[in-house]
C-alpha cells in the first residue's frame, strides 16, 4: 500500500469530510504520467487530501496549522512546534500543497481511476463530486462553474479527457 496527494479547495474539503464527495475529476495528460492525479495508484491506496491552511499560535494550545475549510486548528507535534511559530510572523495562507504530512485530517482510499471526457459527466457524477443540488440549479451547471474556477474558461470548452478519482472514506478524523 502507496500514498499519494491530492490537492483539494475548501470547498471540496467540506463536501469530503460531509461524506458527500466520492470522485474527484482531474485533467489527464496521457502523454505525461507523471502529471496525473495518482499516478501508478492501486486499490487500497490511501490518498492525503491537502488542503489550504496557515501557521496558528493559539493562546491556549501553541503553536499548529488552522485550516482555511472550516478554521479548525491542529497543535504541531514536538519537532515542528518552532517551525509553526517562525511559520506564523511570514503569510497568512499557505497553499494546499504545502501542507505538512503531519497535518493532513483527511485521508482517503483509493478505489480506481477510469478515464473519460469532461463533458460525459451525468448528474449523478456532478453530485458525488462533492456538488450539493441547489433550488433551481442544476448539478451539472454547479460542476461547470466549479471547474472554470479551478482550471479555467478555455479548459472547460477544451472537453479535455479526465482521470476521475474514485475514493471512500479511510478515517473519520474529530478534527
């Protein structure tokens, strides 16, 4: 059993630990392995969801990392307790994909990887992307903006073909 990263937005990060994002679509390059998502992952992988964060002192607590999806804090462990105080006097946010392992709340199970074009998406796959049905919205509308956010416009009308990430739950973590 491997360990891979992904990296996730806030928003994705919700919808992960709500229990309501399954897939996660991300652009397949099949000419350059190495820039997939999950590259060589096999069944029962788990997967490190990264996620936003920044260095936190909490008062009460020291110093840790406070997630930018929900402000929850994490204190550091004993050999990163300076880092995360130094950390803290530079940038507010830190994107994803520094998020120290240690720190990682999420953790998933990789279940496969099928590759498709992004327009293929049915609305069922829109919402087990995470993508809540909202009055008068369609899922599919809701994951077309989403995407635009993420990849762009050009991307979008690009249809480009996409790994989508199959995933379940490995750890309910309190944090």
């Amino acid at each position: 059993m491997r360990e891979h990263s992904l990296v996730f937005s806030t928003t994705n990060i919700l919808a992960l630990r709500a229990g309501h994002q399954v897939s996660s679509r991300r652009p397949y390059h099949p000419d350059l392995e190495s820039a997939n998502a999950c590259p060589n992952a096999e069944p029962g992988d788990r997967i490190l969801c990264r996620e936003p964060w920044r260095p936190y002192v909490d008062p009460d607590l020291g110093p840790g990392i406070k997630y930018a999806a929900d402000g929850a804090f994490i204190a550091a462990p004993a050999d990163a307790k300076a880092w995360c105080s130094q950390l803290a006097k530079s940038r507010p946010w830190w994107p994803a994909y520094r998020l120290p392992a240690w720190a990682v709340r999420t953790i998933l199970t990789y279940i496969a990887a099928p590759t498709e074009r992004l327009h293929d998406i049915t609305r069922m796959a829109a919402i087990e992307e995470g993508i809540e049905p909202r009055l008068h919205r369609c899922p599919l509308e809701l994951f077309a903006n989403h995407w635009r956010r993420t990849y762009g416009e050009q991307s979008w009308h690009a249809n480009p073909l996409v790994r989508i990430v199959r995933f379940e739950r490995f750890n309910p973590v309190p944090v």
